[in-house]
C-alpha cells in the first residue's frame, strides 16, 4: 500500500511530504531571527528549550523570489526528531493510498521532487526531505543554529 502524505501549498504550488518524515504541524509562531539568517532562513524556534532551524520553503525551491512576511494561517512543518523545521502557506491535508510516480531525480532542483501524485486535475509533486538541503546547506543551517544556541545561552535567565 502507498504511504500516507502530508499536502502542501508552498507559494501557490502543491507539494508534499511523506508523512512518516514529519512529527508536528505547528501554527506559526514568532521566530528568533538573528542579523545573519540568509534569506531562506527563516529564524529559530524555540521548541521547549531546544533551538530549531526554520526554513522558507518557498525560497528555498525558488518559488518566491524575496522573503516575505508570512500571513497568519502559515505553518510550520517540524520534520521528523525535531531538528528542522519548514514554513509553508498551509499544510493543507493528508492523503493516504494514492499512487506516486516517480520523477527522474535529475529534472528537480537538488533532486528534491521524488515523485508525483495526481490528485484529480492536480498535480502534486513529492518532495524527499533529505534531498531538500544540500550538504554545503545543512552544515551552514547546523553552524548557524550552534551560533543562536550560544547567543540565546548568554542572555540572563527570564
């Protein structure tokens, strides 16, 4: 049976997630944005005391060319240990027992589409969430969350 999908809607383009990849659908909440977050950089959560990276998805595919303040009805899409999280406009659904066809990893930037599902007249493209960051990305999104663990840790306790 075909794994069960997290949809998406990433600046006006249906996408989604496998959903074992993902633990939590969060409402956006205020990030901690240090001065030199790049622009797919979103800012940091702080998710119980632990310091999360929060991507723009959008930015991140080239789906909106400058950042953008997200409107009130975002999400946060907190992957899969809790280490990463991606802003989207919504995550809109769940979808279980549909077919994906597969894509040639070499027609989507990094690879990161996987696949397809047809969903009536709607194309869905599948993202594989370790194909989404590419190695030079992930070691500089880990160096900058290091550096806002170490600035939040030198403030006074609240």
């Amino acid at each position: 049976m075909p794994d069960a999908h997290l949809l998406l809607d990433v600046a006006g383009t249906a996408c989604a997630l496998p959903r074992a990849a993902v633990d939590e659908i969060l409402p956006l909440p205020d990030l901690f944005r240090p001065p030199s977050a790049g622009a797919w950089l979103s800012g940091f959560l702080d998710l119980g005391g632990a310091v999360v990276p929060v991507i723009d998805l959008a930015q991140l595919l080239g789906l909106r060319a400058d950042p953008v303040e997200p409107d009130l009805h975002a999400h946060l899409v907190l992957m899969a240990g809790g280490e990463l999280a991606y802003c989207v406009d919504r995550a809109a659904d769940i979808v279980a027992g549909e077919a994906v066809s597969p894509v040639d990893a070499v027609h989507s930037l990094n690879g990161c589409v996987a696949g397809e599902i047809r969903l009536g007249e709607r194309l869905v493209h599948v993202l594989d969430p370790a194909r989404l960051l590419r190695a030079e990305e992930r070691i500089r999104v880990a160096a900058a969350t290091r550096a806002a663990v170490a600035r939040l840790a030198a403030l006074p306790p609240a």
